[in-house]
C-alpha cells in the first residue's frame, strides 16, 4: 500500500529541471523519423492486412485522390487533374 501511494504522489508531482536549450527544434533536412516497432511482413496495399503494415503503406504511397476537409468533396492529391468522364458516361464492366 505504501508503495502504490508513494508511486501517485510520485507521478503527481511536478518537477522544476532546469531546461537547456530547445529540445524539440526541427530538423534542417525536413526529415520525419518514426519507430515503426517492427518489420511488417508487407508493404503491398493489395496484401496488408494489420494495422502496422497500413501505417507504414500511408507514410509510403500518396493517394492519387484527397478529400477538401471543408467540403469533403475529391481533390487531386498525387494525380494531375480531377478525372474525365467521356461522353458515353462512366464504363461498367460486367
């Protein structure tokens, strides 16, 4: 029981550590590095099927297609342009 008490009262107070310098400056060469935990078994979209394995392939590959946070309506992200309907409307393959 003193033990628990004494890790609350512990966790609850607050330290005054003299802090030197930014410690959370960004890096120069506009780097992001992550600890992914571990090699996940694939990083094909088709195959993946954990949660880890579909981090990693969004940090990897960029949608061809956003969605406008207002309006949520599709943006272009990685394609050209938005994409064209032909005359004949859209094909349905059976």
């Amino acid at each position: 029981m003193l033990v628990a008490i004494s890790l609350i009262v512990t966790a609850c107070s607050s330290t005054n550590a003299p802090t030197t310098g930014n410690t959370t400056a960004a890096d120069p060469n506009g780097e992001l590095n992550t600890n992914p935990g571990g090699e996940p078994d694939t990083i094909d979209p088709q195959k993946e099927s954990f949660v880890n394995e579909v981090a990693q392939t969004m940090m990897v590959f960029e949608a061809l297609m956003n969605f406008d946070p207002k309006t949520l309506r599709p943006i272009p992200g990685a394609a050209k342009d938005q994409p064209k309907v032909s005359a004949d409307g859209p094909s349905r393959s059976v």
